[in-house]
C-alpha cells in the first residue's frame, strides 16, 4: 500500500479509530468538532466520504448496525495501523499555516473607515476573548475529570496534549486584538486635520 494515496485527512480517521475504536462517520465529527476542529480547518464532509476511501485501500474495514439505521461503522485494520504509525514516525517538516479571516481584513482595513477597523478589532477581541474562556474551562475540566470513557478518549488527549498550545495561541490573540482596538479608539478620538 503507498502512503502517496494518503492526505492528512486520511491520517486524521486513522489516528480517531486507533484512539476511539469503532466509530461512524458521525462520531468521527463529533470528535473532530470537540478538539481537533479547534486546531486544524477542513470541510467535515471529508469524514463522511474518507472512511469508505480508506476501506478500499484497507486501512480500514465497514461494517453496518445490524439495527436502528444501519449506520456504518470503520475500524481501523492492522495495515490501517501500520501506516498511521510511518506517518507518525516523519516529523512535520512543514511551516505553520495561519489563515485568519480577521488578520486578512486587518491587513486592508486602511482601506476602510476608522470605525470599520475599530468594529472589526472589536469583533475579533470578542472572538478570541470567548476561546480562551472555552479552552479555560476546558483546562478545569481537564484537572476534575476523572480519567478517558469511551468515546472521550480523544476529548481527554486534547485537554492534556494539544489544549496548552491553544490557551497560549488564544492569549496573545486577545492581547494583540486589544492593543488593535485601543489603537483604533485612539485614531477614532483624534482630531482629524481640515482641509
């Protein structure tokens, strides 16, 4: 089997099956959402048409619910397993990719009104500010949680192993939107010059 087939939304599946087990489609989002989405963008679709791709490279194996509505569940196979373990065995090598919407706006926004890039530093201090409390309060958890059950596992792994990175990324992104917005109310206070 060649990895050259495999993307990071393949190694992704294959590292929620190795931690979770057994798991639809839907479970795989579900997790996603509750840790990784916190970290790494991608269209959620990829985990409803990634699984079937992986049990045709047989990396992983599906089976139906004999019952209910016969959701499908993946399970990750030995050659599954083989091939997340190489690729966690070769270090990224690539830069971190930071695509951020507000960023992108604040690199124009002298092209906008001082009240425009005031309401936009706003909303981004707004933004960040609500993540931190989200990833504080998952850092208390984090500390009162009595261990990993069944499909918590991965939950359980952010909290200790990834979750540090996004309070510290979170922290300074509402220390840098607050310096933005009081440059912005300070801009928006000062007398401006007569024509």
């Amino acid at each position: 089997m060649s990895n050259e087939r495999l993307t990071h939304t393949s190694y992704l599946v294959l590292g929620l099956l190795a931690r979770e087990g057994p798991s639809t489609p839907y479970d795989l989002e579900q997790h996603v959402r509750a840790t990784l989405g916190n970290f790494w963008s991608f269209p959620h679709t990829l985990l409803y048409s990634e699984p079937p791709r992986l049990a045709a490279l047989g990396l992983v194996t599906e089976s139906r619910e004999t019952e209910g509505r016969r959701r499908r569940v993946f399970t990750i196979t030995p050659a599954g397993q083989s091939a997340l373990e190489a690729w966690l065995d070769r270090p990224s090598t690539a830069s971190t990719e930071l695509r951020d919407l507000g960023l992108l706006q604040l690199f124009f926004a002298d092209l906008a009104s001082d009240e425009a890039r005031l309401r936009l530093a706003e909303q981004q201090l707004a933004i960040h500010s609500a993540k931190l409390g989200s990833y504080r309060e998952d850092e208390r958890l984090e500390r009162t949680s009595g261990g990993p059950r069944r499909g918590q596992r991965t939950v359980e792994h952010w909290r200790g192993e990834t979750l540090p990175m996004g309070v510290l990324y979170e922290d300074a992104a509402v220390e840098f939107w607050s310096s933005v917005v009081a440059k912005a109310k300070a801009r928006a206070a000062a007398p401006r010059p007569r024509r």
